[in-house]
C-alpha cells in the first residue's frame, strides 16, 4: 500500500508539473528497457540469468550537454541456479529487486556519422532497493518455506551506445551480496522538448 502511494503520488507530479521556462533549449524523455542480467560472485553460487523491465525519466538542457540526468524505476526477477537445486533441500528459490536510481549519463562525439550517429555514454547512478527472496523447500523435509524483504542500497556503472531514440547498455551493479551484470536495449520517447 505505502509503495502505491509513493507511485501515485510520483505520476501526479510528473502529470501535472508546469512546463520549463522557454529560455534555453530543454528536453525531458520517456525510456524504457529490457534485458537479461548475469549474477556474479556470491549471487552466481544461488541464482542464474535473471531479467529486468525498467522505466527512466531523462532530463537535459543546453547548459548541461552533453549530461543527461536520469531517475529509474526498475523490477528485476533471479531465479534459483540448478546447482542450489541438486545440492539443497531447496525446491524453489529466487531473488527479486524493485530498485529506485538516480544517476548521470556522459555523451561522446558521435563514432559513426554516415548512415545513422552512433554516440557511445557512461554512466553511474545509486540505488535505493526494496528486495524480496522467497525460499521454498522440498515436501521431503518439512520445514516451511520463508519469505525474506528489506531494503539495499547500491551503485552502478555503465557503457553503451545510443542512436538517441534507441540505446544498448552493458552495466555492473553492485549490492552487498547481491552483484549482477546487465545489458539492456533501451528505446527513448520525447516527452517534452523546448528550443
């Protein structure tokens, strides 16, 4: 419920915030993306390839170029890996991520000009994140599952190419216990553009 609040309340301003004064150039976008994420050390031994949806508001004025700001809500799901499975009395596990992000993203000069501007970026951000691991065992042991929630903080850092309207981002992302390695196929909607 408090989550929904927080939600709400969030699409109420976007909704009805004012327009920015016209006196220089401005843009806000709408991304959204998809991808697979790998987990990495510790997290390998208990997960294997999980996948995130996300949705990103990017803020930019001529001042700021070639910076773009960025705040990102993300759901991100790992199931348990075989091995746990095989070596556990496990008969289900897995791990999902709600992360809140805030973050900076740094345009190069275009690498390629010719048919389509191909821009590569980094990018770092930090992560609020509401997490929720469920543990499920085999019927054979009869201990009842436990549903494990709290809260994490975190950070990331990124690369990628972008045609503007459409991006590819390979990240590492960093919670204690909890490191993955991302790569996400972005696609970028202007929303408000003032020149």
């Amino acid at each position: 419920m408090k989550n929904t609040v927080l939600l709400f309340a969030l699409f109420s301003l976007l909704l009805y915030a004012g327009e920015p004064p016209a006196d220089k150039a401005r843009g806000i976008f709408l991304t959204f993306g998809v991808g697979p994420k790998t987990p990495v050390g510790t997290f390998a031994k208990t997960s294997m390839i999980g996948y995130g949806v996300n949705a990103e508001l990017d803020y930019t004025d001529n001042e700021y170029l070639p910076i773009f700001l960025f705040s990102k809500i993300e759901f991100l799901h790992f199931p348990g890996s075989q091995d746990l499975y095989q070596t556990s009395d496990y008969s289900h596990y897995s791990t999902n991520f709600l992360p809140f992000s805030f973050g900076g993203r740094y345009y190069f000069a275009p690498f390629l000009k010719n048919f389509v501007i191909v821009m590569p970026f980094v990018e770092a951000s930090g992560h609020f994140a509401i997490f929720q691991r469920l543990q499920e065992y085999k019927v054979s042991t009869a201990l009842p599952g436990k549903l494990e929630d709290g809260t994490k903080f975190g950070f990331s850092v990124g690369v990628g190419a972008s045609m503007f309207l459409m991006e590819v981002l390979a990240s590492y992302t960093y919670f204690t216990s909890n490191q993955y390695i991302g790569l996400d196929l972005k696609i970028r909607l202007p929303m408000y553009v003032s020149i």
